[in-house]
C-alpha cells in the first residue's frame, strides 16, 4: 500500500511540477516528446530518489530503486511500475527484507528477513510479517528453530536447538511445545 501511495505522489508530483514551472532533478533518457523514457534517476525535493526505467514519463519495467527520505529503500524488479518478483526492502533501522513482491505487497511467498542483530528469519510469508508453514529462525546467540509455524509462531512440528547443542524435537503450539512431550539431544 505504502508503495502504490508512493506511486500516485511521483505521478501527481511530476503532473504538479510539469505544470507550475518548479524543477526537479533528473537524468536520463528521453523520448522525442520529452517525457522520461529509458534509464533515469529522479532526485525530489524532498530528497527521495527513483532510479530504473521510465517509459512515457512513469516508471517501467526492469530493475529499479527507490529510496525514501527516512533512508528506507527498495531495489528489485518493477513490472508496469509496480514492485513484482525479487526484490529488497531496507528499513532505515538495517533490518532487511529479501523475498517476493506482488502488486507492489512484501512479505507474500518465500523470503528472509535479516536484522543487524544477526537474527534470521526465513520461510512462508503471509498478510504481512507473519511467517507460515515451514520456516527457520536464527536468533542472535547462535540458537535456531527449524519447523512449523502460523502467524510467526511456533505451531506443529519442530526442532529447537540452543546455542549449546542441545536440541528439542517435538509438536508445538502458540510458541510452546505441547504437554513438554518431544525427544531432547544433547550435544555432548
């Protein structure tokens, strides 16, 4: 959603601009009616950038990237203006979302988010930053989860191991194993 709104302020913006005379940079390409066609890079005001490929004035098809004013970016592949297929987006904390976009929507399909911690999570992304079905979460002290899960949480089968070695199979439920039953390994 975040992306279409960002979308329809270039064009409005561009449409505004066009029409009362205040500049923008740009570099790139153009067609023989002067409309960005091409490889270009758009610099607002405001600081946010676009670079990718234009066609008639809008934002196209290929590799493209956009970075906000609050330093958070997306790069990756653009159909007909919209994010689709591989791309990253980075949060201006660090942390990083590496998966498939669709319709200009993140966290759809198979994806990793990393975060400046070393924290890991990849797997089954639905409705957001809710990972289901299989999936694997690295935490920062070296300890994994390997298993199912609904809603980012543990659910069904699934192997914890710490950070020592040792490891807990077993069924899961809302994040807990069920009734402590499961087989434990130790490491040692």
């Amino acid at each position: 959603v975040k992306n279409l709104l960002n979308k329809i302020f270039i064009i409005s913006f561009l449409f505004l601009l066009a029409n009362c005379g205040a500049k923008i940079s740009y570099e790139g390409a153009k067609n023989a009616n002067g409309d960005y066609h091409g490889q270009g890079v758009i610099t607002f005001l405001n600081g946010e950038v676009w670079e990718g490929q234009f066609k008639n004035g809008e934002p196209y098809t290929g590799k493209g990237t956009f970075i906000w004013s609050d330093s958070s970016r997306y790069e990756g592949e653009i159909i007909e203006g919209q994010y689709q297929g591989q791309g990253t987006y980075t949060y201006p904390n660090g942390k990083k979302w590496n998966g498939d976009w669709k319709d200009d929507e993140r966290f759809t399909g198979k994806g990793i988010i990393r975060y400046d911690s070393a924290e890991e999570w990849e797997g089954e992304w639905k409705e957001g930053l809710k990972i289901n079905g299989k999936g694997t979460i690295i935490y920062e002290d070296g300890s994994k989860y390997v298993g199912a899960f609904r809603d980012s949480t543990y659910n069904g089968r699934g192997a914890f191991t710490y950070a020592d070695g040792d490891e807990w199979t077993g069924e899961w439920q809302d994040g807990k194993n069920i009734n402590g039953e499961g087989i434990i390994k130790y490491d040692n």
